[in-house]
C-alpha cells in the first residue's frame, strides 16, 4: 500500500507498528481500529488475520512520533493480558498487548544487531508505539516475555516511561506449568532456552546443569532469573520508575489493583470506580470466557494436588538457589493496593 504522506496516516494511532524488517530498515504497519483490540489476546497475526498489503514506511521516512509508552513487562501466566486490557478507557490510556515489532527488535538483537544501530531502532519503534490514541491519553504496552532482556534498554532510552513487572508467586507458575501438560513442560525449556541466550541466567549454575534438570526445575530457573533481572533493574532505575506487582493481588483485588497501576503510571483514571465494571476484568482474557478469582483459586488447587510432592520438592529447592545465588525472593519493592 502507497502512502504519500505518511505523516497524516500515522497520526491516526489505530495504524499499529507491527515489524520491522532488518534488512530494509522499514517498519511495517496495520490499521487496528481500538474495538478489537478488547478481543485479541495478542497483536499477532493468527489473530489479526492475513494483510497483504501493510503499510511500509522507511525508517529515515518516518514523521516524529509520540511519546514512548508505558510498559508492563511479565514472567507469563499472571493475568497480564487481563491487566492491559482492563488499562484500556477512552481519555485515560489505550493498552496494547504484545506487539510482533518488539519480539522482532528481540530477535534481531539476538541474531547479532549490535547496540548502536539497535538503539535508534528500539527509540523509533517506542514512539511509534507511543502515539497517543485519544486526548489525554497515554499508552500501555504489554511485550511478550521474550522482550524482557530489553527491558532496561527501552527503559533507558524512554526517560519518562514508567514499568510493572508482573508475575506469579512460584509456587503459583510452577503449578499453571504443570497444569499445562506437555505443551507448558516445552514451553519453560523454550523460555529457558531464550534466557540463556540473553544472558538473564545468573544463578551460579555450569552449562551442562541445565541437562540434568526436570522440567520444573528449568521453570524454577526461568522464573527467578527473571524475578532477580528485574530487582536489579529496579535498584538501578529506582522504584519510582518500576513497580512489582504479583498476580495473587491483581486478581484477588482486580479493581484496586488496575486503579493502583493506573495511578503509578499517572494515567487519569486512578480511582478503582473506573475498573469494577470493566469488561477485562472477570473474564478469560484468551477466550473471553468467565473467569473469576474463584475460578482462578480452583485451578491452582487443582494443580497443586495433582503435581504437589513436584511442585514442593522444586519450589524448596529453587529457594535453595536463590538464596546461594543472592536472590532475595520478595526483594523486589511492590506496588501498594488498597482495599
């Protein structure tokens, strides 16, 4: 598609930065109008459909953007989808939900992109995702996981943005792995795998330990080598920029919870009023089901008692590595809700 001046195209939001393509320096674009987005799961195209014909614009054609967003970074299997799109009211903040251009920027410096030329890249995709949907409007982007290595990278380059890290108490994610089967036991190696290659992995083990673990065990390292990349960030960023907030809370206390991230984030509407009647909260968020905190508290129980002599034998000894590896699980300064 032909775009003579981009510029007035790009000023309409609901035009989403979708990839970018390394080798032609060109990001990609797609018109998502703001109502789908409540029935995404994520900014993918299994769920957006085929586009033959995106939007392609150089990145030295590129108009100024926006301001960059705000992030909620995640370790998976917390309720983050949910939080992004409870953050979703018109004159307050649009949510954006693992956008593919991020896990491209990821790749990309995995294949190899060195820190200069990645740098400029990451700022350009920041504002483009940034744009402001409505007046008085910021935006929240919630990466895929496999961005978290980046986190500190998109946060230093985006000076006013602020971060949640979301995640689920151990015990809680080793249970929803479990839960999963096959398909959540591949997924944590997948994680693991990514981990390694970022350099998140700093827990005291040799490269031939990560062969004789089980797989809650390499779930166990995935999960605290994420908890401790962000507490170090936190300490160096301060935690006026980067908040922890844990999915227990979130979806115990979903109102308060959204309300509070809304507030640390500066967005308007920071009151729990805002959320109680949000149609993000209390449903699934990949299937738009019902999902309650009952339903919530029920699966985990069902977790634990099918896989629990696993799951207590892992969680004591991944305490066990934190603690000789100087993780202080619970170091991370959390998010106050009230209520």
């Amino acid at each position: 598609m032909a775009a003579s001046h981009p510029s007035q195209l790009l000023q309409d939001a609901s035009w989403i930065c979708h990839r970018y393509d390394a080798e032609q320096d060109c990001f990609h674009f797609r018109r998502v109008p703001r109502e789908r987005h409540a029935g995404l799961a994520f900014l993918i195209d299994a769920e957006l459909g085929t586009e033959p014909q995106p939007l392609v614009i150089r990145r030295a054609d590129l108009p100024p953007s926006g301001p960059a967003p705000h992030f909620i970074f995640h370790s998976a299997f917390c309720g983050s989808t949910m939080l992004v799109r409870a953050l979703d009211l018109a004159g307050s903040a649009m949510g954006l939900s693992e956008p593919v251009v991020l896990n491209d920027l990821a790749g990309w410096r995995r294949r190899g992109a060195r820190a200069e030329q990645h740098a400029p890249v990451m700022a350009a995709a920041l504002g483009l995702l940034g744009r402001p949907w409505g007046a008085g409007e910021r935006v929240v982007v919630k990466p895929s996981n496999v961005f978290n290595g980046l986190a500190g990278g998109a946060l230093a380059l985006a000076r006013d943005s602020k971060a949640i890290f979301l995640h689920a108490p151990l015990r809680v994610f080793l249970g929803s792995i479990a839960r999963k089967g096959l398909d959540g036991r591949l997924w944590v190696r997948e994680l693991l795998e990514g981990l390694l290659a970022d350099g998140m992995v700093d827990l005291g083990f040799e490269a031939r330990d990560y062969l004789r673990m089980t797989d809650l065990q390499a779930a166990a390292v995935g999960w605290l080598a994420q908890y401790a990349w962000f507490a170090r960030l936190q300490q160096r960023i301060g935690s006026g920029r980067l908040a922890f907030l844990d999915s227990e809370t979130l979806t115990g206390r979903p109102a308060e919870s959204v309300a509070a991230v809304a507030a640390f984030l500066g967005l308007s509407a920071s009151e729990p009023a805002f959320y109680r009647t949000h149609p993000a909260i209390g449903r699934n968020s990949k299937d738009g089901s019902a999902f309650t905190a009952a339903d919530r508290v029920r699966l985990h129980a069902e977790g634990l008692a099918a896989h629990q002599d696993e799951i207590t034998k892992v969680a004591a000894w991944a305490e066990a590595v934190a603690a000789n590896a100087g993780v202080a699980l619970g170091g991370g300064t959390s998010l106050a809700v009230q209520g």
